[in-house]
C-alpha cells in the first residue's frame, strides 16, 4: 500500500469497501482498468474465480426470512421486510436493479430460484453484503449500455402477468423513475401527452424506442427525422411539441 | 521521225529545243484577247472556235499558260468594270434590270471563253492550282461588280426594299428577284449570306417586332393568330418563289420568334379571348391554329398545356365542392362526364390527339375527382340510376358506350374500395327489388370492372345474381312441394342470400303478423330439409309486401309497401286505432326504422293510408295512429316505402368510411407480411413504398396507418427492429 500514491490509495480502499475484496484483489483490478473504479469492478465482477464465495445455508436462511408464510415466494411483504433490513426505500430505483440482477419477472415478488440465483450471482450471502454492495449497484444505473438493458427489463418486470403491453399509470411512474437517474428534460411533457391524447397501454416496442428518441434527439427537435421510421406515438409527440409551442424546430 | 530499228522501238523526243517565235505568244494571244472584246460586245458569231481553242491549246503546250490566265484574268476585270459603271449609271428601278441582263450577258460570255479555254483549265489550272475559268469568271463579278462600293449597299437596299414593299402589300417582280437572288447563290453561299441572307433576316426581324407590338395592341388572340399564320405562309411561299431554300428554316424561325415566342405569355393569357376563353367556348379552329403555331416555337406546347391543366383543373375543383351542384349525384357524374367529353374532343379536334395532352387530362381528372371524397358514391349511384331506369329504350351499343365512359371516370377513383362497397350496396337493392333495366346490362358493367380490377373485385357481385337465378329455383321446388299447401293465405317469394356475398346489414328480426310466419316457417323447414348445416335468417329490413286494401268506400287498392310497413298495417286488422308505443311493442322494429315507415305511411300526401295524430311530421312517443278509411288515390296499385338508393345521411355516410378504414387494416397488414418474407428485410420507407404501390389499384394507403399496422405487426411477433440500426425491420419466421 505504500508503494501507491494517494489518490490511488483512496481508490483502493473505496474499491475494498465497496466489493469487500481483498487489497490484492483491490489493486489487481484498479491496475487492469487504469485506476479507473468502475472499470475497475467491472474486472472484478467479470472474473468468475475471484467471485467471492456464498454459503448456501446463509442464502437459505436469508430466502426463508422474507418468503411468504403461503406461497414459495417472496412477495410484497416480505419484500418490504427486505428494504427495511437493507435500509433503503422500496422505491428506491436501486431494487429495480436488484431485480434485473435476479432477472425477476415480474415486480413485487421473487422466485426461490431468482431470489436465490441472483444473490449467489452477485456474491451476496449476508445483510451487511447486500447493503454494502447498493452503491455499485446504483453506480450501474450510470453506464450507458448497463442503463438501456435495465430500462428494457423494466418493461417486461413492470407490466401484468400475461399481458403484452405495460398499463399507462405504470408505465409513467416506471419513466419518472428511470429519467430521473438520466436526466431527461422532456419527460414530463411526455407523461403528460400520453395522458391527454394516448390514454392506453404502451407497447413493448414504443417503450424501447423511447429510450433511443431521448438519448438521439435534441431538445429542439432539429435532428427529428419525420422518416425516421419512430412509433407512430412519438411522431404524434412531436406534433404535440410543436402545435403547443414547447418546442420551436427546426432552427436554433 | 526516227529511223525504225528492228529490235529497240524507241520514239525519241526532240533532241534540241524548237525555238518558237517570241512574239509567237504575244501574238496568240491578242488573238484570243480580241476573241473576248467581241464576246463581251456580242460579236461572237463572226468567231471560229476552232481557230480560238488552238490558238489557246498552243499557247499552254508552248508553256505561255500563265500568259493566257493572266491576260483573261486582266481582260475580263476591263470589261466588268466597264459594265459595272453602266450598271451604276442605271436609274432607279432599273438599276436591277441592268444587272439582271449583265449578268446573263456574262454567263454566256464566260460559257464561251471556258470552251476556247478548256485546255488550259484541264491541265495548265490544273497543275498549277490556279482558280478554273468558271470560277474565276465569277470571283471577277463578285469582286468587280457585287462588291464595288457602288453597286453593293444599293443592291441590297434595293432587294429589301423589295421584300418590304411585297410585305406591305404591292406587287413586286418575282421573276427579276429570283434571278438577283439565284445569281448571289450561284456567286457561292457566303455571297449570298452575307450580301443578302444575313441582312435580310435582321430587317426582317425587326418588321416583324414592330408589326407584332402592333397587332398585340389592337388584336384579340385568335384575330392575331390569324394573321401571323398568314404571315408565315407569305414567308414560306417566298422563299419558295425567289429565295434560296435553305432560307426557309431561318425566316420562319424569325417569324416564329417574333411574332410569336415574345408573345406567348400575353396571348394564352389574353382576357376574353386567350386560351382559356377558348376553351370555354369549344373554338377549335382557333385552338388548332394555336397548336400548330405554338408547337414551332420552344416550350410554346408545354405553355398551352400547362394554361389548360391549371384552368381544367379549377373548373373541376368548382364541379366537386360547389355544394349547389353535390345536390344530386347523378347530375354530379353527368357534369363530370361532360367535361370529359368537352375535353376529349378538344384534344381530338385541335390538339391532334397529342398524347401528353392526353396525359394531362387524365391526372387533371384524377386530381379533382378525389378531391371530393363522396365521388365513389356518387359514381356508383350514377350508375345505379342508369342500371334502374336511365338505359331503357336506349339500344345496346349505347349503352356500352355509356358504361364505358363511366369507367373512364372510375379509373381515376384513388378509393375503389369505398365504390366497391357503395356498388354492392345498390346492386344489391335493385336486385331484391327486381328493378334492374336489364340483366345484361348488368352483366356488362361487372365484366368491365372485371377487366379493370381484376376477378376479386367481382367475384362477390357474381355471387349476388347467381345467388338471385338460385333462389328462382328454389321457390319453384317449394311450391311444387307439400309444404306450400296454404289455400288462400298469403303467396311468400323467397331470395336466400349468401351471407358473404351480400352488403352486411345489422337485422333486428320484427314480430311477423302469424300468417306470414306461418309460411315463412314452413320454408325454412323445406329449405333446410334440402339443405343441411345451414342457417337462414329473416332480413326482415329487407323486404317488400304487396298488401290488398279495402277502403271505408268500398274502394280497394294494391299496396306495395316494405315487411315492416307490412307488419305496421296488419296490426290494423283487428284494432282502428293504435299509438306508436303500442305499435313499437307489437312489432318490436328498431325505433328509427320504425319512426321512417310511420311516417311514409302517415305524412305523405297521396299514400297515407294512415291517419296520424297530431298532424304534425315528427314522430312522438304518443302519437296515435288510425286506418286512414277516407284514402283515395288514382292509382290502384299504390306504391310506398322507398327501397330505391340514395345518397346516404352524413352518419350513414361515417359508418360506411368507417367501415372501410376497418376493411383496410387488414389488407394492408397482409400487403406488409407479403412483402416482408420475400424481403426478410427492410427500411420503413421501402415497405411503406411497396406497400402503396401494392395497393394503389384499390386504395391510397396513409403512410400513419401503414405504420401503426407495422408496430401491430411487431407486438404480434410477426417483425421486429434490427438490433443495430433501428429504421431496418426483420421478418420473423
């Protein structure tokens, strides 16, 4: 450790408590990614035989806490009881990416199988882990490739069992939620039109479009491409953009 | 000679040079010289050619040929400036006379010093690449006398002048003038170019722009069109009379651009009697003549044709929206018709049949008839009006000749399918009520859709009458059979249609009064006794009555009334007076249905064979309703009810376009999967592309709709989005 500079130190460190991994391990993976941090756990994460090893009987123990009484699941309850030890809120974005982790099907309740399946992936089999590892989690919702796959299993993990498209009142909240981590400025306006003119559910191909709309165009809507082959509900937001003045396109 | 040896036959040339007489030349050729002096003064006779050719044939073999070409070259140039002087010397008008007759006097000389000549112009020209004696002859005239300082400015002054004079009227010596002209041309073509032709076309330009202002001042179009066709015909038998040939593609093109060129604009666009005016008024002399003098000049064609298309297309703007004229369809389509006819013998008559006139026509008619979006309707009630009673009497080729230009109109419908849908509705009502004028011209007019449109669009209308002729016969089996054993009760005529086949109307079946539904049973027993798996169901909107009526006087009268109206009255049988909530319960036919018939059978003077109070037209839940015993009419068979086609209200109108756009979905998504998996893949804008033009013989698809089917297409699994560029999609298998 003395052989590293400050700043680098101070990494290390970071780097240990947030992946609760050994120094070594620490300055192995800060080395490979160029003292960069989240390079650096993306290594760390990526390597299979540095993964730390889980105890499946801590694991069961931690399932049997929160599974429902009933059910062979854990649902809303014990969900809460989950958020509560973890201490963060339950709608907290951070449990959408817990859930993408687990590849959950659907929100509010967890399988053995994902429950389980995810922690071990994520090399969790304590509370204090688990807490320890929600800041790397959140700092996920920051890679642009990490995010766009998250947003996508939003849509399948928040819609109804069975149904194809997600309901509209969902659909809004799931959108406030995800564009306040990446800030989009016109996401309002969009939850407002959908509510005003569209008044259904939102389709799988609508809700990944969306995305790719906020990240590629500009707020002025100069490099709207009306060929652009968008979902038809976008175009008619463009419309609506202009027709109530929100947006003047075409020149700066 | 040389002496002969036997072996070497040998001619030698002269071992020393014969010395000739020096003056031996200079006397030959004052021999000739005199020769020419008594040509040129028409003294030639008392000449012996002989003597003269070889006197000249000597003089070149005895190398003296540059001698004899110099001395003609000298003598002929004396005598042309002489004759060029006399010709100065001449007097106004003869000065042309003069020249004309020198310069006959000069061929002929010229013809005869070449003959004495021709030796030397053989060989001595020849070889020493001097100008021959023809030639030459005429370099001197040109030189001497064409360009003298003199003679040249007052020739051309005096030909033009000429020209001016012929143009404003005189008469001028044709004859002298070809021969001025034929004499310039036959100085060389550059001569005549420049000393006459270029001149001339400038002066003549400038004639004509002036006389073009002129006449645009004070003419209108046709009267000016007029005269600049006579202008140009002058020109051209002009040419033809004492001009070169060649000139004639340059005046008229002077003419043309002058007269008409700089003046298109202000011609077609001439208030009351440019081209529009002419249309108006069918003049066709005047529009041919202004076709052919158009089309000489360079966009003078496209000036006609774009004027015509944009004054086409307003008027037929105007047929279409003015609400005056959408009153009644059958005069809507009549107009239409008419203008087309209008228009087709314009073309025929002044416009030589050109095809691009043609062709702006017809996407002129395509423009406006879709711009109003009742057209299909109304066309197909054109033709439901015609197919009723508009064709009797009219013999068969007429008839074609009607339904074709009708077709004429239906190719340029963008929404067949919205005709479509408004033809089988008709159809099917002058069939169910037997009021078609003929079954072939019936037929007629679905084999030309068929032809248009191709074995889909008719195949249903086929089904319709074989569904009819089916029906005959089975109402013949019916009442052959035992089931039809029914005495004096009421005689039933069945049409069974195909569900399919016919127009989809809603049915709410109605209490039939017991006798009818006592036999309409026994049919349907008998029918489904030969007729397994099948379902028949009474559309009892549909049909038609003929009830026999005895009034309070005793009078009695046929009614021909529809099966609601039918069940309205029979009600009357048993009770004189009923209220409309009491009618309502009885027959349980739809409100609005049942509102309309109490009306046609209460409030329409001449069949209210129902009495109604209050006297009043609209229908109140407590009206009351009597037999009308004090009914009279002329006629004994009285018909009511009306079964004929109209042009629909305006929410019937929103249900059939509705209905439509719903048609459309799906053809359009089969149109998308069609194209998809033989493409596997695409860009949104080719499918939208394919897709338009897949359909566009039944229906202009809407880019949006196209799109939504596409993202339907998609949440069904049929599609997706490439993962790396997002306008391409993928076919999934």
């Amino acid at each position: 450790m003395h052989k590293l500079g400050r700043g680098h130190r101070d990494k290390v460190q970071q780097f240990m408590a947030i992946t609760g991994s050994s120094e070594k391990a620490a300055v192995q993976a800060l080395k490979a990614s160029d003292w960069h941090l989240e390079g650096a756990f993306d290594i760390f994460y990526s390597q299979p035989h540095i993964r730390t090893v889980t105890d499946s009987r801590h694991l069961e123990e931690l399932y049997n806490r929160y599974k429902d009484p009933y059910v062979d699941m854990i649902l809303v309850d014990g969900i809460t009881l989950l958020c509560n030890d973890l201490q963060v809120d339950p709608q907290d974005i951070v449990m959408l990416v817990v859930s993408w982790h687990m590849k959950a099907a659907t929100m509010c309740e967890f399988s053995r199988q994902e429950f389980i399946g995810g922690l071990q992936y994520l090399g969790i089999d304590t509370i204090e882990k688990f807490r320890d590892k929600l800041s790397y989690m959140r700092s996920e919702l920051k890679d642009e490739q990490k995010f766009r796959e998250i947003y996508n299993f939003a849509f399948g993990w928040a819609k109804e069992k069975g149904q194809k498209s997600l309901a509209l009142d969902t659909a809004i909240g799931m959108w406030q939620l995800l564009f306040a981590e990446r800030h989009w400025p016109l996401v309002d306006h969009w939850c407002q039109f959908l509510q005003v003119r569209h008044n259904k559910a939102i389709s799988r191909d609508t809700w990944s479009q969306l995305l790719e709309f906020a990240k590629t165009v500009d707020l002025q809507l100069s490099n709207y491409d009306e060929e652009g082959a968008w979902p038809y509900l976008i175009d008619e937001f463009v419309e609506y953009l202009t027709e109530n003045g929100i947006v003047q396109r075409g020149q700066n | 000679m040389s002496a002969q040896k036997k072996r070497n036959f040998k001619i030698e040339a002269f071992k020393h040079r014969v010395e000739l007489d020096p003056n031996y030349a200079e006397r030959t050729w004052k021999v000739l010289e005199h020769a020419i002096h008594e040509i040129y003064n028409h003294n030639a006779s008392g000449l012996s050619f002989e003597e003269l050719y070889r006197n000249a044939y000597n003089m070149v073999l005895h190398k003296y040929g540059e001698k004899l070409y110099t001395g003609l070259v000298n003598t002929m140039t004396g005598h042309l400036k002489e004759i060029a002087r006399s010709i100065e010397a001449a007097q106004g008008d003869f000065f042309l006379e003069e020249l004309n007759v020198k310069w006959g006097d000069h061929n002929k000389a010229l013809q005869m010093i070449r003959d004495i000549l021709m030796y030397m112009d053989r060989t001595f020209v020849h070889s020493s690449h001097k100008t021959p004696v023809h030639e030459l002859g005429l370099n001197i005239w040109r030189d001497n006398i064409i360009h003298s300082s003199k003679i040249q400015t007052r020739l051309l002054d005096m030909l033009l002048d000429l020209i001016h004079r012929e143009r404003t009227g005189e008469v001028i010596n044709r004859g002298l003038m070809r021969n001025i002209t034929k004499m310039l041309m036959d100085l060389g073509s550059s001569v005549y170019q420049e000393d006459f032709e270029k001149p001339f076309l400038e002066v003549s330009a400038s004639f004509y722009s002036v006389e073009s202002q002129q006449l645009i001042e004070c003419c209108d179009c046709g009267e000016y069109l007029r005269k600049a066709e006579r202008r140009l015909s002058e020109e051209i038998e002009r040419v033809s009379h004492y001009l070169d040939v060649k000139s004639e593609v340059k005046i008229t093109s002077v003419v043309e651009g002058e007269m008409i060129a700089n003046h298109m604009q202000r011609l077609v666009h001439m208030e009351n009697s440019g081209l529009v005016s002419m249309l108006v008024d069918d003049k066709y002399e005047d529009l041919s003549r202004m076709y052919n003098l158009f089309r000489r000049v360079p966009n003078g064609l496209s000036t006609i044709k774009d004027v015509m298309n944009s004054h086409l297309r307003e008027t037929g703007k105007q047929l279409v929206s003015d609400p005056e004229k959408l009153k009644d369809p059958v005069d809507f389509v009549q107009n239409l018709l008419n203008e087309k006819d209008k228009y087709d013998k314009i073309i025929s008559k002044a416009f030589n049949n050109d095809k691009t006139f043609q062709n702006a026509l017809n996407s002129s008619f395509e423009y406006f008839i879709n711009l109003n979006n009742r057209s299909p309707e109304f066309i197909s009630l054109y033709v439901d009006d015609k197919l009723r009673k508009g064709l009797k009497g009219v013999s068969e080729e007429d008839v074609e000749v009607v339904l074709d230009k009708v077709m004429m109109l239906f190719r340029y419908l963008q929404e067949k399918d919205v005709f479509e849908k408004y033809y089988k509705q008709h159809l099917a009502k002058r069939l169910l009520s037997g009021k078609s004028v003929s079954d072939d011209t019936e037929r007629s007019m679905i084999v030309k859709l068929k032809t248009e449109c191709g074995y889909q669009f008719t195949s249903k209308l086929e089904g319709m009458f074989t569904d009819m002729k089916t029906s005959v016969d089975t109402m013949q089996g019916f009442y052959a059979s035992q089931y039809s054993e029914i005495g004096d009760g009421p005689t039933l005529a069945v049409q069974v249609l195909t569900t399919g086949s016919w127009p989809t109307q809603p049915n709410a079946p109605c209490n039939l009064p017991a006798e009818i539904h006592v036999i309409c049973e026994k049919f349907r027993t008998y029918y489904l006794g030969t007729h397994t798996g099948r379902r028949l169901t009474w559309q009892t909107n549909m049909g038609t009555a003929d009830i026999k009526a005895t009034f309070g006087m005793g009078q009695k009268h046929e009614l021909n009334v529809s099966t609601y109206q039918m069940c309205i009255l029979m009600l009357f049988n048993s009770v004189d007076r009923l209220t409309y909530g009491e009618i309502e319960q009885a027959t349980e036919i739809p409100p609005s249905d049942l509102k309309r018939c109490l009306q046609s059978l209460a409030c329409v003077k001449g069949k209210n064979v129902l009495r109604k109070e209050p006297m009043s037209k609209d229908i109140a839940e407590d009206d009351a309703f009597y037999f009308n015993d004090k009914f009279t009419s002329k006629f004994i068979k009285v018909k009511i009810g009306t079964v004929a086609a109209q042009k629909e209200s305006e929410p019937e109108k929103q249900e059939t376009r509705q209905r439509v756009e719903e048609d459309r979905k799906p053809q359009i998504e089969a149109a998308i999967v069609r194209i998809m998996k033989s493409r596997r893949v695409l860009d949104h804008n080719t499918i939208v592309t394919e897709v338009t033009s897949q359909l566009q013989s039944r229906f202009l698809p809407n880019p949006v709709v196209i799109k939504k089917r596409i993202e339907s297409l998609i949440e069904r699994e049929f599609l997706e989005r490439d993962k790396a560029d997002r306008k391409l999609y993928r076919y999934l298998a």
